[in-house]
C-alpha cells in the first residue's frame, strides 16, 4: 500500500504547511498588523508633534535646545527668506494597454537667509537657517519657457507669512533689528535639522496615515479570503481531523482535453465504516498499486476527514494544497507587499523625500516650449 495518497500537482505537509501558515500566515499577518500600527503610531506622531510645536511656541523666550518660535516673517531688501527649487524632468511611459509621464527630480537648490521672526508680543527673535533646513510647505510649480521638458517645484518663504520654526534657541547681540532690547538666535539644532512650517505638524503624516489604513484593510480583506478560501480547511484537518480506514468503492479513470493535448486523470474514493465517502485524484502509480487486487479483494486506504465535512477531507493520512494555490497566494502577496511599500514612500510629502518623483498624469506629455524660449507659453492644463 503507498504511503503518499497526494493528488497531482499537491505538495507535502511539510512544505505546505511551511508556505501556507508561515510565509502566507505568520509572514503575511504580521506585514498586515504592521501596517495597522504604523496607521496608529504616525496618527500619534502626529498630534504628539501638533501640540509640541503649538505648546512650545507659547513658551517664554529663553535659551536652550528644542525649541519653538511663532511669528511672523520680516526681511530687509529682498522678500524670499528661504527658497527651494526642485528642478524636474518629465519622462513619457507606455506599457501595453496605457501610456502615462512622470517627473523625476533631478536637481535641488536651497537659498536661504537670515530673517526676523516677531511674535505676536512684539519681541523679535533672528531666525539663522542652513541649507539643510527643513521647509514645511506646499510646492508650486513653474515652467521655465527656455527648459522644454522640464519644470520647476518651489517652496518659498516670504516676508510677512507666519510660520513655526524649531530650533535652538541662544542669546545674541540685536543691534537696531532688536531697538537695542535683548536678542535671541534660533540656530540649527545639535541633532537633526532646523525646521521651518508655514503651518502647524498637523498635516505632515495626514497621506501616510490614509495609506496605512487602506491597504492594510485592503491586505487584511484578500488575507481573510485566501485563507478562508484554501488554510481553513486545511487547518481543521491538521488540528481536528481524524484518521482512519476506509473502504475502496469506486476507483474510476477519465479524460479530459487540455491546451497542450489530453489529460488522464486517476481518481479514487473511499467510504468510511458509517458510510461518509472522500473522493480524490492521485497518481497513476498511486492508482495502480491501490487498485490491483480490487474489486476481487477488498481494498482499504487510509482517510482524513473532519465529521462529515467534504471540504476539509482528504485521501491519506495527512492535507495538502496544490502547488498553484501556494504559487498564486505568494505572489500575489509579493506584488501587494510591493505595491504597498512603494506607494507609502510615495505618499511621504515631498519634504520628506530624499527625490520628489511624481505621478504627471495620464498620456505623454505635451511639450509646447521652444529651445531657446520661443514658441507658445506652456499650457499645463493639455496634460
């Protein structure tokens, strides 16, 4: 009598418990978990940073590390305080059904200069931003009439807006910018980077939050139907099935027309002593050995089944999931994880990119630019 009553195309236990509960359970589950908690833990980051910016610029003036001022912006001569071009190129995409275009950046440049910051009470505080200062707002987008092809993201702060600015904070000489009161610097700070927000945290994590809590409710629903559909009866055998012998009745061969010709198919069913039958396909070799000495002798083979239930039965001693199902689920698992990882670094706002690449839209691009800056103004709006 065979040991491996596995239809055609099955694994093993082992590795189908493996892929199926590890890979497609454990592995998966925790991906999915983890995306709930990142929804979470930033939604909290979130309003943690909210109330921290708001609270600490509330405080009094006084030096030290970390801290936050609220004001509004005054510079001498020229207006821009800070500016930030993220220069970018538009490259078009075709696959075979959709053609679309995309901007890659490609360049980046930082201007920035001392500025006032005067609070609400009147007191100024000078404000010393480096190049690498963080610029909370929302880009604009310029199209330079000699660059076809390409075009120009911005962040500008300017006088007379109101912003936050974090930073340390330290004792200075005012001069006339401060009517010869005491004067206090925000510099850089020790750890990280100076940071300057036209409003407050409270829609820095807003995309990635959104982001978290979709696809992970998108994971979790295929993850329930996949697992429902092919680990559930499975698993109920593994845990709550019962072994036993049954009876060999009706042991039958057939046919049937594939792509590449036809398909013989060898299929055996057992009927267990209370007369609960389990019907399955094996291999010609399996079919062949079970049936020799049938219907002339009676034949039995041995049986995992769940009460009464078909669909978590199995011919032999052990279950198993075909190896397409494994296949399909972990691929598409893959693509998904994939998917999911590569649209979170996308909805990062572009602040927080080391590159901003952006979706340009449906189509290629229309170019109405001249070389040399001649021909028709750039119409966004054909895109």
């Amino acid at each position: 009598m065979p040991d491996d009553f596995s239809p055609p195309g099955h694994l093993g236990f082992a590795p189908s418990f493996v892929v199926l509960l590890g890979v497609l359970g454990i592995g998966w589950g925790a991906f999915i978990v983890s995306l709930i908690a990142r929804a979470i833990r930033l939604r909290r980051l979130q309003e943690h940073e909210n109330a921290f910016m708001q609270e600490r610029a509330r405080w009094q003036l006084l030096p030290g590390p970390s801290r936050v001022v609220h004001g509004r912006v005054e510079i001498d001569g020229d207006p821009v305080a800070i500016e930030i071009d993220v220069d970018q190129t538009v490259k078009n995409c075709t696959s075979k059904s959709s053609r679309w275009h995309e901007w890659k950046e490609t360049s980046r440049r930082v201007a920035a200069r001392a500025f006032r910051l005067v609070r609400e009470d009147g007191q100024s505080v000078l404000v010393q931003p480096a190049n690498d200062v963080l610029v909370v707002d929302a880009l604009t987008t310029s199209y330079p009439d000699d660059r076809p092809m390409a075009r120009v993201r911005s962040a500008v702060v300017r006088a007379q807006e109101e912003v936050y600015v974090y930073g340390d904070l330290v004792g200075g000489a005012g001069g006339d910018a401060y009517r010869g009161g005491s004067a206090f610097v925000v510099q850089s700070p020790r750890r990280g980077r100076m940071l300057v927000a036209t409003e407050a945290m409270r829609d820095r994590y807003r995309a990635r939050i959104r982001h978290s809590w979709r696809t992970g409710i998108g994971h979790a629903i295929v993850f329930l139907i996949f697992h429902g559909a092919f680990t559930t009866p499975f698993l109920a055998a593994m845990v709550a099935g019962t072994r036993e012998e049954a009876a060999l009745t009706n042991p039958r061969t057939y046919v049937t027309r594939g792509k590449h010709g036809p398909i013989h198919h060898w299929e055996l069913t057992a009927r267990a002593a209370d007369g609960f039958p389990v019907t399955g396909e094996v291999d010609r070799d399996t079919y062949v050995s079970v049936t020799r000495d049938w219907p002339t002798s009676a034949t039995s083979i041995p049986i995992l089944r769940v009460d009464h239930s078909g669909w978590a039965s199995y011919l032999g001693s052990e279950p198993t999931i075909h190896f397409a199902v494994l296949l399909f689920g972990f691929v598409g698992a893959l693509v998904m994880v994939a998917a999911t990882i590569g649209g979170y670094e996308r909805s990062a706002p572009w602040y927080d990119r080391k590159r901003v690449g952006e979706h340009g839209g449906t189509g290629h691009w229309v170019e109405t630019r001249r070389l040399g800056g001649g021909g028709s103004p750039i119409d966004p709006s054909r895109n």
